[in-house]
C-alpha cells in the first residue's frame, strides 16, 4: 500500500470532466491522510481530435506509463467518425498497457430501479478478457464500397492470452463466498476460440477445487441475466461477449449511471485504468444531471488495484448508504458527490 | 399458393418429437381443405450421431432439397460433443441451402409471463443474416493443447451478403406500421465489417424513403432490449450478434417456449427451415411438459412462407387466444396441441 498515488486523469468529453470532478472530490476524501494524492490531466477524447487530429500521441502514452493509475471520465461526441477514439484511444491504451482484466462488478444496490420485475438479488462480477478475441483490430476490407466488397474480422486467442484472465477469475471467484465461475463463450459454433476457453478453464480448474465451474452459451447466458441473474457469481468471458453482457447486466442492475469498470494489468507492469461503463452523454453534458456514481465506484475499484482496501471499501459503503437513502427527487452531479465525499 | 405442400420434418431428439408432432396437427389443421400436405421424416440429430456417428450425409442433404419446406424440432443431446450437431446439421443446412434471412419474431403475448416490470408492448421482428458472419466457419487453431496455442475465429462478411438481407428487412420494415428500421452491430470496434454493414443501410435505405432507420451498438441494444423494448420494429443484424440478441428478446417476451424461428431462402431456390428457437430440453423429454407453441408459430410463419397467409393467421390467433385463455395450470404438449388445432 503506498503512501503516494500519481494519478493521471482523462477527463474527456460530454459528462466526464463532472463526473470525473465528482470522482476525484471522493477519492480524496476516502484516502487516509497521510496518503499523498498528485493528479495529472490528459487532454484527450473528441476536443483534442476536432482540435488537433490527435487521438493519443506517442509522447503521451509514454507520459501516461509513468503513473499508478488513470482515471478516465468519458470520450466521444456525435462529430466523431464511430471507430476513431474507439481504436486510437480507448483501445489503444487497453492494449499497450496489456489490461487484459477488464473487470464490471453488477450489483443491484437497494433503492435503485431495475427493469426486472421482483427485483432479484444480484451480484456478481464479470471478468472480461480485454486484450484478444475479435477486439484485436485484425480485420480489413477489400473492393470497399463495391458491390464485390468482402470485409472480415478476425478473433485472435492464444492460450497465453486466455490462461492469464482464467486464472485471475479463478482467484476471485476462490475469494468470493459463492466460489463459482461460469465460462461464457459460443464453443459450439465458434469453436476453435471456444474450445480453448473451454479446455482452458477446465485445466486451471483443477488447481481450484473449491470452486464450481459451469458452462453457457453467450445467447443463453443473457436469457439467465433477465430471469435468473441471481445464478451468477463469477462470469469469466471473452472480450466481445464481456462488452454484450456487461451493458446488459448494468441495465439489470440499474442502468450503466451506477456500472464501474477497471481495465487492470494485473502484474502492475503498466497502470491500470478506471473507467465508467457509461459514454459522454453530450445530451446532458454542463446539466448537472450526471449521476457521477459509476465514476466514484470506479474509483473505488482503483484504489483497491493500488492496496488500499479500506479506502475503497468506505466509498462503496457511503455509495450503499447514499443511494439507500435517495428519493426519487432529482440532485445535481455535484450534489451527489458532496454526499458521497463527505 | 400452391394446393400442396411436400414437407420435410426432422423430429430430432429430446422433446424434438413431441413439439413437432403438435406442430403437424396444428398446421394440418389450419390449412384449407383442398391443399395437400405430404410429410416426410428424417431421422436426423443425436440419436442417428449415436448409431451412425452420421450428422447429415450429402444423400439426406439432397432428398432434403427436394421439398417445398423443412419443419425442425430441436436436435442434441448431452452425450453430443459441443459443436457437433450445430456445424455438422444445423448450420450445415443454413449454409446448403443459402437460408440468408433468419427471421425471429418477437411478441409479448397476452398473459404471459415476461421478467420485465410493467409489461411493456412489445412486437419486433429480428432479420438476422443467416450466412456469412462468425458463423462461416473460418477458424482453426494451432500447437493445440500446448501453451503456445493459438485460436482463431474469422468473420466473413461480402457486399453480396449484407445487402440481400437489409433489402430483406427493409421490406419487411416498409411492410409493418410502424416502419422503423434499427441496424445493431458494433460499428466502433468491428470497423470493417460495421462500416460494411453500416454504408448499406444507408445506401439502401435511400431506395426506402417511407422506413426510418437507426444505429445502435449490440451492447447499447441489449439494454434497450429491457429497458424499452417497445422501441423495436425490425431489427436487422449479424448472424452472431443476432443469435444472441433474439435470445434476449426470447426472455423478455414470455421464454423460448414461444419463440419461433424461419431461415428463409426468400428466393425459393433451396427449401426453407422452420424451427422453434429452443433446444432439445432432455431433462423433460416425454414428461409431457414441453410447451409446443413456438414449434407452432414456426409452423405458421412455414405457411406464410408458402402463400399461406390466412392459415398462418389462423394458427396465430389461435395461440393468441389460447395463450389468453390460460390460467397457469399445467396442460400436456398434446393437450394444448389440441386446444390450437380446434
Ligand atoms: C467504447 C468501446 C470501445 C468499449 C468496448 O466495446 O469495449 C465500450 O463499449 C466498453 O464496454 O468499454
Ligand atoms: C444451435 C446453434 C447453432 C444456433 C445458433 O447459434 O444459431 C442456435 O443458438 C440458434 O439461435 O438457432
């Protein structure tokens, strides 16, 4: 547990620098005193490229390396190209920092709205793998534009790749009191890569005998989210169908305004990133209506990466407690914050 | 309209037999007098695998191409190696027989049970390509088994391919009244084969100037999937990203008990498959519990296929009404077979 934490910051675009704001103001207030906190900013997202051109420069990415952690708020905004800061940016760091965990806890806190009729009891954590699978950018298109045009994309899994995020689910799950790991994947169609998993998990398995394993199919996995989410524990999953399931289980459990992600190298070789699952919101941006709560349970989840358990463990409560006691009645994103830091 | 119809049905296992059976007298029972059903059974699916280690030889393969339609049950069993059945029969055929569009209805019933909250109105129809995609089966792996493996999955995607089955669902889209036509994919990281997809939405959209369109990422579209799944009219998409999203819609409105299931050929060049969206269920097979409706509807979007139009409508209503008429106590497969076909 250090005594220091370097943090870089990317606001970006929309909604994140309030809710970024929110997170910061949090994070502070929950650290112990005596731990130094030093932030950077990074101007990086849609500004910066309609500006500049520049999604995320060389000398800026080596400047990000040197940090504990990022914190990110949101990127984007209708005048970008779809794919642009996707790849150039957000990508782009998960693969040069190697965050092969990208971890969504899915919890459904009391006092929040879920589509789910009866509202079951909810909490689980899906570990997707964030550095393989059809995200590797290997794709192309040839004769593009042409009614002879043939575009593909192509998942790339390795067992080097599929073994590192098998084993760290298998951790979480053995640390966990339900100790169960479900394996999502599409291994009867898709079943060169969904073999591999498969294999993968029932080899690491073996070393963890305290906790169940069992199986699903991607398409019947998300029938299980909306009927039986309950069943879940630890998901363990590919990189794609982490992204599907992810969203989806934020909107069980209360909409992606409360979805925090971390995209963890978990060796500490290169920062990690903290992120909300939610985007920039330009609709709503400069209205203080944010909810900054996915980017201050973001932020707990950093400081748990950085060893400081407790701390995270006070946001997560004052987040509990916080949203225990809302009303309905609607508060500004810094109104949220305030209640949440102090 | 023909004034005969020569079908192929394939069982298969589990509770394949008994849906289809009630699937037959349902169908029979709708169709004019004067139009002569002729049915043939293929002994197709794991119990044939288990005798013979036969998926689908190339004799069976063109005895099949031979009728006007094929009804399936559902085929698999335990006992079957994940993959086997799927690539050797079931996509088998999709593929064989050019089954581009497949096509999955989405309805909330009257009176059936939904996981959602508030039993919102929903009726959309998901155009999922049925050809190209994840599904082509362009994968390997190699030093399999070794800690130097690699995986690979490669999705295919042509101009040819993309633009039969938007032009497919615009038509269906200009067909409906609310003429709405929703393009999911994952255009921001799957750049190629998005941007494919996307650019012919556009293009051939300008032919549909009646059909309004729109873009949602396939993780954005599950959460509207249960937050405001009424937003839906036609839905075009992948073949993967629409497996998995028409078992989502499956959930929400009222279980895969009554999701049916057309892949279509729209040009009539090879037989089109109709099937219920669920699986072979062992664990019930022969307890009489297996509800028949989606093999039913299956059997009523057969008949349109064909030009059957009022009896297809006929067997809807009938399921209609006979859905609102249930009162929660259990009934046999037969017994509600019986309830629709009268
Ligand atoms: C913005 C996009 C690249 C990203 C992803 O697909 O991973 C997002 O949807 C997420 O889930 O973090
Ligand atoms: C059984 C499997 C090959 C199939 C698919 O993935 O298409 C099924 O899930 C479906 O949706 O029809």
């Amino acid at each position: 547990m250090a005594r220091s934490i370097d943090l870089a910051v990317i606001p970006g675009d929309g909604i994140g620098p309030e809710v970024v704001a929110e997170g910061l103001k949090v994070l502070s207030a929950a650290l112990p005193p005596d731990v130094k906190l030093a932030t950077t900013e990074y101007d990086l997202g849609a500004r910066r490229w309609h500006a500049t051109g520049e999604t995320l420069p060389d000398a800026e990415l080596d400047q990000l390396r040197g940090h504990d952690a990022i914190l990110l708020g949101a990127v984007g905004d209708p005048g970008v190209p779809s794919g642009v800061l996707e790849r150039g940016l957000l990508l782009k760091l998960r693969f040069a920092f190697d965050h092969y965990v990208n971890l969504r806890p899915s919890r459904l806190f009391p006092n929040t709205a879920t589509p789910l009729a009866g509202r079951p009891d909810i909490d689980f954590v899906v570990v997707r793998e964030g550095t393989e699978g059809p995200y590797v950018g290997n794709g192309g298109s040839m004769r593009t534009g042409t009614p002879a045009e043939v575009a593909t994309e192509v998942s790339l899994n390795t067992a080097y790749g599929v073994e590192r995020v098998v084993r760290d689910a298998f951790e979480r799950a053995a640390a966990r009191p339900a100790k169960k790991l479900t394996l999502v994947h599409k291994n009867n169609v898709l079943v060169h890569a969904g073999h591999l998993w498969s294999r993968t998990v029932e080899r690491v398995g073996a070393e963890y005998p305290g906790v169940a394993t069992d199986y699903l199919h991607v398409d019947a996995a998300t029938i299980f989210l909306v009927t039986q989410p309950e069943r879940f524990d630890v998901i363990v999953t590919d990189n794609l169908f982490g992204d599907i399931l992810t969203d989806l289980a934020a909107a069980v459990t209360g909409g992606i305004g409360l979805a925090a992600s971390g995209n963890i190298n978990p060796t500490g070789a290169f920062p990690s990133m903290f992120e909300p699952v939610h985007g920039s919101a330009p609709d709503i941006a400069g209205t203080g209506k944010a909810d900054p709560t996915a980017t201050v349970l973001s932020a707990a989840l950093l400081l748990r990466h950085l060893g400081h358990e407790a701390a995270a463990e006070k946001i997560e409560d004052a987040v509990t407690a916080d949203l225990a006691e809302r009303d309905g009645a609607p508060r500004t994103t810094s109104a949220i914050g305030d209640a949440l830091a102090s």
